[in-house]
C-alpha cells in the first residue's frame, strides 16, 4: 500500500494580525499605506491575517491594497456575516472569533523560530532582518549597513551600522555588541543616535535596552 | 581554466587601473599567460596606462557587438611575453555591456589565458557589477581614508551577494590593496593606518603600494608602475603579485621614512 501523497494536519502558527480600527474603506487603505511604507521590507510577502474588529468595510478592497502593498492577506477574523461572505467570495478564509488568541501583532516568545544566525560581515548598503526572532552576527557591522530583528540583536563585533531591535513593537528586545560604535541604535521605535551615545560606552562591549521608555546604554 | 580577477573599489581615483596594469604585467613576467580588460567603456583609461593607445583597431564592445573577433581586438604587449590587452570602446556607453556578451567573451578568453584581469569602472552601476559578475577572485583597490573604505565595503557586500559565484552558494576570495600610503601622514594622524583599514574591512591584506611620484610619471610614459627600476611602488607592486601566487613576503614601506637633513634643519 503506498503512503498518501498529502496529509492534513493540525499545527499552531504565529501569524501577524492586520486589526482594522475604521469601517472607512479609505482610511483603512491609506493607513495601510503609510504603516508598510515606513519599513517596506519587514512587510514584503508578510502572510497576514485582517482582523475586521467587526467594522464593515469594503473587503475585497482592503485586501487588494494590502497585495499590493506586498502583504498576503490568508483569512479575515471577527467579521459580520456579509463581509464574511465577500471575504470567502475574493479568496479569503474566515475564521471564528475564538481561533484569535492574542491582541498583540507579535509572536509569543515561546513561539519564536530559532534565531537567525550570520557569520559574513555586514556590509555598508547591506539591510538584514530577522523577521520574528533574534539576530545574531558573528562578524562585524559596517558603517552603512542596517540590521533588523523582533527580537533582540547580538553583534560578536564591531556594531558600526544601524542596529533596530524590537521592531514590531517587542519592549523587551536588547541591542548587544562587543564594541559600540554605531550610527543608531533603537528598540521598539525609540532611538538614539551616535551623536547621543555618550563617550564612555563609545567603543566598548555594551548592551542597549529600555529601561521604563528610555532607551539606556551599559557597558559590559 | 583560466582565473578571472576583478580589480574593483567602488570609489573612483583611488588606482584600479594602476593596479590593474602592474598587476597583470606581474602575472605575465612570473611566466603565466595574462589578459586585462577594461570594463570602463565610455572612460577608456587602461590603454594609455599601457602605452598601447596609438595600436587599438577593434575594442571590447566590438567583440560583443560581434564585429570583430577576439583576435583582432585582443592586443599584444611588446614589453612583456604572455600580456594582452583587451581596450575598452570610447564611444560606447556602459550600455553596449551585456551580461551574456561579457560572458561570451570571457568565456572564449579562459580557453586561451590562465589570468584574466578585469580593470572595473568606478561606482556600483553595470559596469562595475558586470566587470565583477564572473569573478572568482577580487582585488579591492582603498586608500587609507574614510570614504574610500566606506565605498569599498560597499562592493564588498555587492561582491558576496550579486555576483554569480554568490549566487550559486560559493564566495569571491577577496583581496585587499591598499594604495596611496603615506606612512608620514599615518604617523601623524592624518591618514587612516593599515591596521585601521583591515580592521574595517575585514578580509585579507593582499599588498600596500606607497604614495609616490613615479606612479604619475608611469602613466605619463605609458608604461606600468610595476616595470620602473628601482621604485617602492613598482617594488610593492612585484610583492603583492608574488603574494597572490602563493609566496610568503613581508610588507614593506609600512613606516616613516627618517627625515631627510634639511626637514631635520628645519623641523619641517
């Protein structure tokens, strides 16, 4: 007997909720808009899944803006029964209000992937994200280049670039480095720049972190 | 198989065309059949540098163009055995480059050369990623400041993920040149050191060619730096081509020189 060439199965996955605070179609559009062009590489080919917060909005609409803004929309949560309907006509899934376990866009800690781990010099021009997790580099950072990550970012080097941890909002993500030398530093949207950086963390092993809203730097 | 070396910096004036010919002219005097080509179409610089300006019938671009063979475009140096030179077109703009008629051509020449050096124009745009789309090894020409670094990590990063040896998974063996030393304003702070520029860089120090007049006067002769007599540059230069073929040397030209009588009268 040969094995099935498919098999269904039950798995749990973190998955990032679009949530909708307007029934204006246009508003929710042009926000969109706005949030993905802040940082479109974080959202490029992001599965999302829109959660309606009951508002009646043109869906087919919404989810078109978002594919075009690069997201991909899989499924509509929390949705009154004719946008439901129109959601499941334009390709979506539905799902019930109950399969919505969190309010947050984040992943839960004990849910995130493996950190994302690099050994090549990050390059000036060069941008690395960690989507949902930590970064870890292995090499040094040069001026110019940009890293991202959810998580926190450690830097067993030079940090010379830009570092942004957190950066889906996680409060609790850290910056390490072995020598701090960089052009910014943020977590969770809250940055300083290497003007900022006061001389006696400048060249050192630090750790960057907030500390109740302000972003504080420690030597190590 | 012939080697393909890409003589690259990102930043322009920096000496890739320098190094590009003392290069090559070093690998065809060590015995090894050699080609460099000039991938700056529009701003052909590689022949003069040469001194074979006043011989070029047929160019690169006509051999992508298929209007002349290699053959006829490839030029023999009369200096040295073993040395070609492939012209860059004047007339032509970075457009006339072609990803598969640069392949085509290069193709054809490793039949024919166990080096072939590609002297890349200036910037990040397609001249320079196609000067080093194929390479297997690159030579990243810096002088010792701030900007030229910056732009040579630049290349760096395009280097280990646009070219098609980073594409299919593998790594260009990079190589750094530092060029333009002056070990007197290093020690006065005034340029950055080489320790400065490998510790930014981060990959390997292949040669560091001192700042010095004769490198004009070569040009101005036609001739490169690497076959003037008697020269710290062309010496570092016939160092750093005897490091890329496998022998240990030390690095020279690295410190002050000691102050000449009347600096020392003076306090100059």
């Amino acid at each position: 007997m040969s094995q099935n060439d498919v098999i269904f199965k039950g798995r749990v996955m973190s998955l990032t909720v679009l949530r909708l605070n307007s029934s204006d179609t246009e508003r929710v559009t042009a926000g969109i808009e706005t949030e993905v062009a802040r940082a479109p590489k974080l959202f490029n080919g992001l599965p999302v899944l829109i959660d309606l917060n009951r508002h009646a909005v043109d869906i087919a609409r919404v989810a078109d803006i978002a594919r075009a803004q690069g997201l991909m929309p899989v499924a509509v949560v929390d949705a009154d029964e004719a946008t439901a309907a129109t959601a499941r006509a334009s390709g979506l899934g539905v799902l019930q209000q109950g399969a919505l376990d969190t309010q947050t866009a984040r992943p839960r800690s004990d849910e995130r992937p493996a950190a994302r781990i690099v050994d090549q010099p990050v390059r000036s021009g060069q941008q690395l994200y960690a989507r949902g997790t930590d970064l870890v580099i292995h090499a040094p950072v040069s001026a110019g280049a940009e890293v991202l990550a959810d998580g926190s970012i450690h830097v067993y080097g030079p940090l010379r670039g830009r570092a942004l941890a957190g950066c889906r909002g996680d409060e609790s993500a850290r910056i390490f480095c072995q020598s701090l030398e960089a052009e910014l530093v943020a977590v969770a949207g809250n940055y300083l720049v290497a003007e900022d950086i006061a001389s006696e963390h400048r060249d050192r092993p630090s750790m960057v972190r907030l500390v109740e809203d302000t972003l504080t730097i420690e030597n190590l | 198989m012939a080697k393909i070396i890409v003589v690259t910096s990102g930043k322009g004036g920096v000496g890739k065309t320098t190094t590009s010919a003392s290069f090559a002219t070093g690998l065809a005097q060590a015995g090894h059949k050699t080609v460099v080509i000039d991938f700056d179409v529009g701003l052909r610089n590689l022949d003069l540098i040469m001194g074979v300006e006043r011989r070029v019938v047929f160019d690169f671009i006509n051999v992508i163009a298929g209007e002349a063979t290699l053959k006829q475009a490839l030029i023999k140096d009369k200096r040295v055995e073993n040395l070609y030179i492939l012209a860059a077109s004047q007339t032509r703009d970075k457009d006339a480059l072609t990803e598969a008629g640069v392949a085509r051509v290069i193709d054809e020449l490793s039949k024919d050369f166990e080096y072939i050096v590609c002297d890349s124009p200036a910037g990040i745009e397609k001249g320079a990623l196609l000067a080093m789309h194929f390479a297997d090894e690159a030579l990243i020409v810096t002088n010792p400041e701030v900007s030229s670094v910056r732009d040579s990590d630049r290349v760096l990063g395009i280097l280990s993920s646009k070219t098609a040896r980073a594409k299919s998974g593998e790594s260009v063996r990079e190589h750094l040149v530092i060029t333009r030393y002056d070990a007197n304003r290093v020690a006065r702070g005034e340029m950055l050191s080489v320790e400065d520029v490998k510790d930014i860089l981060a990959i390997p120090l292949l040669g560091v060619i001192p700042e010095s007049k004769d490198v004009l006067n070569a040009s101005n002769q036609g001739s490169p730096v690497i076959s003037l007599p008697d020269v710290q540059a062309a010496e570092a230069y016939k160092d750093m081509v005897a490091r890329f073929l496998g022998e240990e040397r030390a690095h020279r030209f690295l410190d002050p020189s000691s102050k000449g009588f009347l600096n020392r009268l003076f306090g100059g």
